[in-house]
C-alpha cells in the first residue's frame, strides 16, 4: 500500500512540476484527515523517498535514478564513435551536492538567456545557510543568484564592484539592478535542466 501511496504523489509531482501540499495528498490517496497524511509523510521521510527542507516543504529524493553513462560525444568535427558502458550516474548525485539545501524553479522571462538559461527551464537552485553554500563558500562575483531585490524575486549574475553590490542580466535588452532599500542573496544557481 505504501508503494501506491508513493507512486501517486511521485505522478503527482511528475505531472504537476512541483510536490502536492497536504489537501492534496488527501484527495490522492484517499485519506480522511491531514493527520493520516502527515503520518504518511513521516513515513515516505523515513524510507528516503521524500524528504523536507528547512521550512517543511516536501522535496523528491529521487528525481530520476541512475541511467548508463556510454561515453562522450563529440561536439566539434565528427569522429568514430563506439557506444560502451562506462559507467552508471545517479543524476541527482551529479546535479546536486547539497540535497537539504537544494531545490528547482521554474524559469519566467528571457532576461538570462545569454548565460544559455532560457524560459520554461528548471534552475537547480542552493540556498544561502548564513551567508554561504556548499561547505562554507560565499557568493562572489558572477555568481548567477535568486536574489530578492526592493522587495521582488529575481535570477541575475551577482555583481560586486568595488563595494558596489547589484545585479546583472544575460541580456543586452535588460537595464542592470542596483537595489534602492534591499539586496538579499537567498540562493546560488548549480545547474540547469532543458527538455526538448
């Protein structure tokens, strides 16, 4: 039974692009109460299906498995190529270092697509734990960031400049953000992910 339970909340997230809440959860697996869900959740926790981050929202552990990893391919002229099994690779082990400190968004606008980010892309994104990432590092210049800026959200390249902190574009048809009242870095881009 905890197998289905599983299988439709992964569907679920699958379909919708996101973890259902618990109302949610309810309707999919037919429960009564938000108390049985909860119960389920502790439960799905426990087996590493799911997992929570900082502020209680659900995470996927498992996004996608391992898949075989058969090689190179050539991007420049074209070669010989022979298809050999290397390897297996877990992507959420090479996209994700940091899993309880990491998640995705969902990409809005053209202004990163110089930087090859474009609209409807996942970011995989690394929260900021007290000013830093990834085992102590701290954001430096470049960085591409989720920042909140005078009080909205954005994705931009984190620029410091003598002292002077604002944020840049990856596109020439975008004005650069230098913030009036607030610049608070929240996250670090790691990757993205594109589906053709």
């Amino acid at each position: 039974m905890l197998n289905d339970y599983k299988n439709k909340i992964i569907s679920f997230y699958k379909k919708n692009k996101r973890m259902p809440v618990y109302t949610e959860i309810m309707k999919l697996v037919g429960f009564k109460s938000k108390n049985a869900v909860s119960k389920l959740i502790t439960r799905l926790v426990e087996e590493g299906v799911l997992d929570k981050d900082s502020s209680g929202h659900l995470i996927p552990n498992q996004l996608v498995g391992e898949v075989p990893l058969l090689g190179l391919v050539e991007a420049g002229f074209p070669t010989t190529a022979e298809e050999s099994l290397l390897d297996t690779m877990n992507i959420d082990d090479y996209l994700i270092q940091n899993k309880d400190s990491t998640y995705l968004l969902e990409v809005k606008g053209e202004s990163m697509i110089d930087a090859g980010i474009h609209e409807g892309d996942l970011v995989i994104a690394e929260k900021l734990i007290s000013g830093t990432y990834s085992g102590g590092k701290t954001v430096k210049d470049g960085d591409i960031v989720i920042a909140i800026v005078d009080g909205g959200s954005t994705m931009k390249y984190y620029r410091n400049r003598k002292g002077k902190v604002y944020l840049e574009p990856a596109n020439k048809d975008f004005s650069l953000i230098f913030p009036e009242n607030q610049l608070e870095v929240t996250a670090v881009v790691k990757g993205v992910v594109r589906k053709y």
